[in-house]
C-alpha cells in the first residue's frame, strides 16, 4: 500500500513491524479485530505481500506499507529478528504508539527503550509459532501470549482474535522461562534440523533435557522460580504443542541466515559467568551453530 506524501497518514489500531513468518500469522489472525497494518522491511517486500500470501492455507491480502510509507498505530507489536531490533524499533516508533510490545527472542528490553525513547516499550513472551515453505505461512501450534503491565487493552484484542493472552503482573520470570524454552529447543531444532516435536524423542530428548538442567541454577540466580520437574515440563509441553514447528532458529539455518544464537545462547553464558556456573553444553552448542553459520557464510561468498 502506498501512500501519497501530500495525504494524512491512515491510522490503524494494531501495526506488525516485521514481515516474517510469526509477524504475518499473527496479522492474518488480528484483523479479527479490525484493521491491522503490517510493515515491512523495504518496499519491494510490502509491494510483494500486497499482491496475497498464503497463510494457513488461505490466500489473504494484508495492508501492507514499506518504511518510508508509514501509517499511524494505536499499538505496535515488533516481530523481528533480533539483530534487527534497534531499526526496527525506530520504524515502531515513527507510528507514534501509545506502546511498543516486543514479542522476540532474548532479553531486549534494553535496546528497545535506547532506541525507541519516547514510547511506551515493553517485552512480552509468546509462545505461538509458524514457519514459511514454498506453500506460504503454516501457524503451527497454540500457544500463549504475555504481555507487560500497562498493555491491558492490546491483550484485550489479542484475547478478540483467539488468542490465548494475558498481562503477567511479573514479566520478568516469564522472559526467563521463555529463554529456558528458547536456549532447549532452538539450537537442538537447528542443529539436527528437526521439528520441535521429535526433540521430545530419542536421541534427541537426552540433549534436550540436559540443556534445560544445566541452564536452570543460571536463570534461577536471576529470579526464575521453577524446579526442575516444573521446567523440564514447561520445555515438553511447548515442545508438545508447538510439534509440527519448524523453530526459527532451524529456519535461519535453513535458509542460510544469521541465527539469533547470541541474542539466546549468548545471553545465557554472560549469566553462567557472573554466577560462577558452568554451563559447557550450552557452550558447545553455541559453538555448533556459529560454526554452521560460518561455514554458510563463507561458502556464499564471505558475508557478515
């Protein structure tokens, strides 16, 4: 969607910042709402989506507008990847939102409020999934969403879509089980280029297991309050309802892109650190996936 620059800027009451597989599924369920805006990174990709996108099976045609063709947001949901969170934040707050709700990977709450300082920010946690093939966008797996303290009304219209969703009073914790779900199942996907549900299988399941009992004493010195019993199950009931999922770190690997390791494994290893805990899986996995990330960037050419 193009807009004139001698137009008034149209207004929606949700954008989705980010084009991706997560952002496009939860845009196609939100217009449930009413009107929602989608943004994209350049205009040849909102030129592109415009024409249609199959998600879910359905040919669906979105409002979508490239960067330098903003509209206007009541609220506005980030979902991008996040070594794009700084530009794409930018973009959010050029909507002029009454609030910016991160729902990425790692613990980014930080750089949002850097790079977005006049706007309310605020880092939820989501469990819900999808991935692209050739066929389009396939959600896959309902899960549930938590949003921060001062972003009631949003997850009142998440809540109007179908979502499962609600405001956590202590989003902090939820963020530190999301990285426990994230720092299990996302580089094992990657690694053994497998869906999230044949984690919970043989031999998958070992290393699966060892990942969540060795992060556990590291998020648990930063306030995550779960035994191991309680975290162990948390990890397999996502892992569980979320079986079909390709995991976005798997579909990095898959189509030869910058994972989000560091911004998930990477954030753990600073905390083992300063808490004198030795987490040498996690270590070795990180390993794995950078070298996988170099080994394709190399062969295309020397990139990043």
């Amino acid at each position: 969607m193009t807009v004139a620059p001698d137009t008034p800027r149209p207004h929606y009451p949700i954008a989705i910042v980010g084009a991706g597989a997560l952002g496009l599924a939860f845009a196609a369920r939100l217009v449930a709402t009413g009107r929602v805006a989608v943004i994209a990174r350049n205009a040849a990709r909102a030129a592109e989506l415009a024409r249609g996108v199959q998600i879910g099976g359905q040919s669906r045609r979105l409002d979508v507008f490239a960067p330098d063709t903003l509209p206007t947001a009541d609220w506005a949901v980030l979902l991008v990847k996040t070594g794009d969170t700084a530009d794409a934040a930018r973009l959010a707050g050029a909507l002029q939102p009454r609030g910016l709700l991160s729902l990425q990977n790692g613990l980014i709450e930080a750089q949002l409020r850097a790079a977005c300082p006049a706007v309310t920010v605020g880092q939820g946690v989501t469990t819900e999934g999808a991935y692209r093939d050739a066929a389009g966008i396939h959600p896959s797996g309902a899960g549930e969403t938590l949003l921060p303290p001062g972003f009631e009304d949003l997850a009142a219209l998440f809540v109007r879509a179908g979502f499962v969703a609600r405001v956590d009073p202590d989003i902090v914790r939820a963020r530190l089980a999301k990285l426990l779900i994230n720092l299990a199942i996302n580089p094992l996907a990657a690694l053994f280029r497998v869906p999230n549900g044949a984690l919970l299988e043989p031999p998958h399941r070992a290393l699966l297991d060892a990942l969540v009992r060795e992060a556990l004493p590291v998020l648990r010195a930063n306030g995550l309050e779960l035994d191991e019993a309680a975290a162990l199950a948390r990890v397999h009931g996502v892992a569980r309802a979320t079986a079909a999922n390709r995991a976005s770190m798997l579909q990095d690997v898959l189509a030869g892109r910058r994972t989000e390791i560091d911004a998930i494994t990477g954030a753990l290893l600073p905390m083992a650190e300063a808490a004198g805990l030795e987490v040498p899986t996690h270590r070795a996995v990180h390993t794995l996936v950078r070298t996988i990330e170099r080994g394709t960037f190399d062969s295309a050419g020397g990139q990043g």
